[in-house]
C-alpha cells in the first residue's frame, strides 16, 4: 500500500515538473490586427527588440503563415519576447 501511494506521489510530481517547464517562458501574448501597409517585418521591429528576422519566424510559426503574407483585417497572434 505504501509503494502504491509513494509511486502515485512520484508520478504526480514528474507530470507537475513537466507542466511546469511547457509553460515556462511562454509568457503574454498580444493580439494584433494587420492594417493596410504592415508588414510582418514592420511588425517584428515594432513589437521585438533586436533582429526582425528571429521575431518573424516565430509570427508566422505562431499564426501557422504560408509565405510570410499577411492581408489587412488578419488577426494575429504575437508570442512574447524572449
């Protein structure tokens, strides 16, 4: 009955750990609406510190982007900065 009790424990330990470190850094995000002439570059450099480029990965991962296009009236998701 103790080993039960002592693996139950441990294995709610690791799964708290592992909740822990996914959520770790992953910080606010903002929502952003394009409007006419953004660019995702535009975007990145007025939100990010530092290199554009790295921000604009993570844009358009974040908001599953195809070719980096972007269209006036998108809804997007900004992830935090690192």
């Amino acid at each position: 009955m103790f080993g039960k009790i002592l693996l139950i424990s441990a294995l709610a330990l690791i799964a708290w750990a592992v909740v822990a470190r996914a959520s770790q850094g992953a910080g606010p995000t903002l929502r952003y609406t394009v409007r006419p002439g953004d660019t995702l570059w535009s975007i990145a450099a007025s939100h990010y510190a530092g290199d554009p480029r790295d921000a604009i990965y993570r844009i358009a991962k974040q908001n599953h982007i195809a070719g980096y296009v972007i269209v006036p009236g998108e809804q997007l998701v900004l992830p935090s900065a690192r």
